[in-house]
C-alpha cells in the first residue's frame, strides 16, 4: 500500500522579525519585521514592538524612544507588507533587550520573542608599570598616566597593586 498525506506549517497571519545579531550602544536604527497574510481574505489589523529588559523583564520602551511602537495593516490575500520601528540605542542603561513583536488582525495573531545583545563602544584596557623595591628600600612612584589624563571619556574601572618577591616566577608560570 501506498499513503500521500500533506501537512501545511503557516498560520493565516504571520509576522516574521528581521533582528539584527546585537544592538550597539548610542546607534539609531530601524527593527523591521514582515507581516503576511495566507488567509482567504483580506486582513487588517496592528503589529506592536514590545522591548524589555533582558534580565529583569521591565519594559524599556522609553528608554530606546520607541514612543511609536504600534504599526496598522491592511493587505489583500496572499499579500505581505513591511514595517519598521526607529530605535535608539541607549548608552549604559541595559546590557541586553528581548523584543517581542506581535501581530493582530480580527480572528488571527501571531508573535515572536527573543533577545539581542548590547555592545558597549568602549573597551576594556588594562596598564602595567613596574614598581622595583629592594630589601630595606623606599621608593615614591606617580602614576603619570592616572594622574594626567585629560580624557573626556575615560571612566576609571579598577585599581589593583600587587606585589611579588620574585616577578621571574610570572614569566615562568606564563610558559
């Protein structure tokens, strides 16, 4: 025996986000997304972008001035139609942000959920400076480079001495 069976994976009203792979901090864009409609009518209907916080799940939709977050549609069967939301990116606030976008006619909706990292436009650098002391010595060193810095934008992270009685063991150990 023989037996044909079909099976069809699309709802009549579908909303398909196109994300980016992050966000990075201070950037303005444009999330998009695509609605389509399979059903046998016309529909007509609402997409909303929601934006939360990805580890406390607070909504931070002011925060990336997405004021304008709900988008109306009207497309004729078999018919698509894209949308956009402008966002900006905000600096500091969020490390990550899950987006859930929705999609809602009469008697059809459809959604989708997931999260995006944000990237910090700064970078993590680290300085060393050799302080040699020997045995019964005392020595008074400046740190020209903290002390003198005339950065607008350098935000000091962390501060840390240590000190060894052998620093040929650090080259040894770093073999």
């Amino acid at each position: 025996g023989f037996i044909t069976k079909q099976t069809i994976t699309q709802k009549e009203l579908m909303i398909q986000p196109n994300p980016p792979r992050f966000l990075r901090e201070d950037d303005e864009i444009y999330f998009t997304a695509k609605v389509s409609n399979l059903s046998d009518d016309s529909l007509s209907g609402s997409a909303t972008l929601q934006l939360f916080d990805a580890f406390t799940m607070q909504p931070v939709d002011e925060l990336f001035e997405n004021s304008d977050n709900i988008k109306s549609f009207k497309m004729n069967k078999g018919m698509s139609e894209g949308l956009s939301w402008r966002l900006k990116i905000p600096v500091g606030k969020v490390e990550a942000v899950v987006y859930r976008v929705l999609a809602k006619s009469d008697e059809f909706s459809d959604g989708e959920e997931n999260a995006l990292p944000i990237l910090t436009n700064r970078m993590l650098l680290t300085e060393t400076l050799p302080l040699p002391v020997n045995g019964n010595q005392t020595k008074s060193f400046v740190l020209d480079k903290l002390k003198n810095n005339n950065s607008t934008t350098l935000q000091n992270y962390n501060l840390t001495l240590e000190f060894t009685a052998n620093p040929a063991w650090y080259a040894i150990q770093a073999l």
